[in-house]
C-alpha cells in the first residue's frame, strides 16, 4: 500500500509518501512541505498548496491520502487556515478517484508512539526510527505527514474488516416490514 500523508497548513503543509503494508518493515519514497508566503492572498495560497500536492501525486502516485483530521484550537484563525488546506488535499485526491482518511492527531501519536500524548519530538523519532532515517525529516510538518501515512498503513486493514463487518451485518438484518400485495393487486 503507497500512502501519501498530509499534514496541512496555510505557510507549511507537510507531505511524506509511505509504502509497505501492516506488520512489514516500511519504506519511505519521499517527505517534504509545501510552503506558502504568510503575506500573499488567501487564494493564491491555496492554490500553490494544491499546485503542490498535484505534484506529489503526479509523481507518487499513491493509492491513499491520508490527512490529518482539524480538531478545535484557540485560535480561529489557524483552525480555518489548516481546514482550507485539508480540503485542499481532499480536493486533489477527490478529483483523482483516490480514497481519503481523515485521522486525529491522537491516532496518529497512538499508533506511532503508543501513546495520544506524544510530543513532536516522540513522533519525530519514531518515524525516523520506523523508517529506518538516518535523522528526523525537518521541519516537524514533514515528520507528522510520515506518520499521518504510517498510522493508515497500520490501521487501514483493521477499519476494512469493521467496515466490511457492518455491511455484512446490514444485509443480513431483517427488512423493515413493507406494504405487500393482496390477491386483488392491491397494496394491505
């Protein structure tokens, strides 16, 4: 599985693409950021994030992107910022017929470090150490692109069998009841 891992924001949106599957060593094909001008428009920022993702995709080709949900933050203005260039990168996924998870912050650090709580420093040195790096991808956006496709390489599988799951279970479910036809074709 080649993932493409997105970490977004308006001045530094993180990529990394990840290859490999769960419970086998994993291999790193590229990591970097897409930067933004703090002072240029709103909308030739985003789109410079998507002439950037583009490429990624162009030359990645991955079979997922994976993006870091947006959760609350004090300050609006960045939660706005790092939403726009989320739906950015859904956006250049969407148009390419390629599936989208959306993962928080705190699966990415649980499934990475073992714990939601990890700091950026934590994360930084387990994608180094999962990826066999000589050091930590800088800047840190870069890190947390890693393991946003890291954390779907591993949970992917386990979400397919519960999805798979509750379809079963949907169509072995009894029907609700309907009307049905009389002998005179009329409906009771």
């Amino acid at each position: 599985m080649r993932v493409l891992g997105v970490d977004p924001g308006l001045t530094r949106c993180g990529v990394g693409v990840v290859e490999g599957v769960a419970g086998r060593p994993l291999t790193m094909l590229g990591v970097g950021v897409v930067r933004t001008p703090a002072d240029a428009e709103l909308g030739h920022r985003l789109v410079a994030i998507e002439q950037g993702i583009e490429q990624w995709l162009d030359e990645h080709r991955p079979e997922f992107v994976a993006v870091e949900r947006v959760f609350s933050q004090h300050n609006v203005r960045t939660v706005m910022g790092t939403a726009q260039a989320s739906a950015v990168a859904m956006l250049c996924a969407a148009r390419r017929g390629i599936p989208v998870a959306l993962h928080t912050p705190s699966e990415v650090k649980a499934a990475v470090t073992g714990s939601g709580r990890a700091d950026k420093a934590q994360v930084g040195a387990m994608v180094t150490r999962l990826l066999r790096l000589d050091a930590p991808p800088k800047p840190a956006d870069a890190a947390d692109a890693l393991a946003l496709a890291i954390c779907h390489i591993w949970r992917a599988p386990a979400q397919n069998r519960l999805q798979q799951a509750v379809a079963l279970h949907a169509k072995k479910a009894p029907a609700a009841p309907t009307a049905r036809a009389t002998s005179k074709g009329r409906t009771a």
